[in-house]
C-alpha cells in the first residue's frame, strides 16, 4: 500500500479529512492511496458499506469535483485573514 502522498496534495488530503471527520467519519485516516480513493468515492455518493464494495467511476469523478470545491473554498478561507490584514492597513 503506497502513502496517499503519491496521489495526493497536503491541501486536498486536509480538505477531505476535514470533510470526512464532519460527515458521520469521525475515526477516518488517510494514509494510503486505498484510504484516499475511498473517502474521494465516500464525497462522490458511494455507501460506505461492508457489503457496498469499492466506489466506481462515477462516485471516484464526482468526488473528485467536490474535493476541487472543498479545496478552493478552504483557500478562500485560509486567504481571508490576510485580505484583512491588508484592509486594516490601507
């Protein structure tokens, strides 16, 4: 099992364990590339059921575009502090 470093950023691997740990996942750890692919499916629609088995296509694409949005929203974010900073300035 290879680390989920290979197939993923820090940013996008945050955005989804945030997502993840607030969605019903409390006990969820991404440390390889299997953990990722599953929470990526997991965020695109896929039951996570014993007897559901791996996400498919669809759930891994759909994930993958939400992760996109979770990833540009928590840049937003991380941005706005510093857009303050720069208010309080001028």
């Amino acid at each position: 099992d290879e680390d989920a470093k290979c197939v993923c950023t820090k940013l996008e691997k945050l955005a989804l364990s945030l997502w993840l740990k607030k969605n019903r996942f409390k006990h969820w750890r991404i440390k390889t590339v299997e953990d990722f692919v599953r929470g990526v499916g997991i965020l695109g629609g896929n039951p996570d059921r014993r007897t559901g088995g791996r996400p498919g296509p669809k759930n891994i694409w759909l994930g993958l575009k939400y992760l996109n949005f979770l990833v540009q929203g928590l840049l937003l974010v991380l941005e706005i502090p510093q857009v303050l900073r720069l208010r309080d300035v001028m």
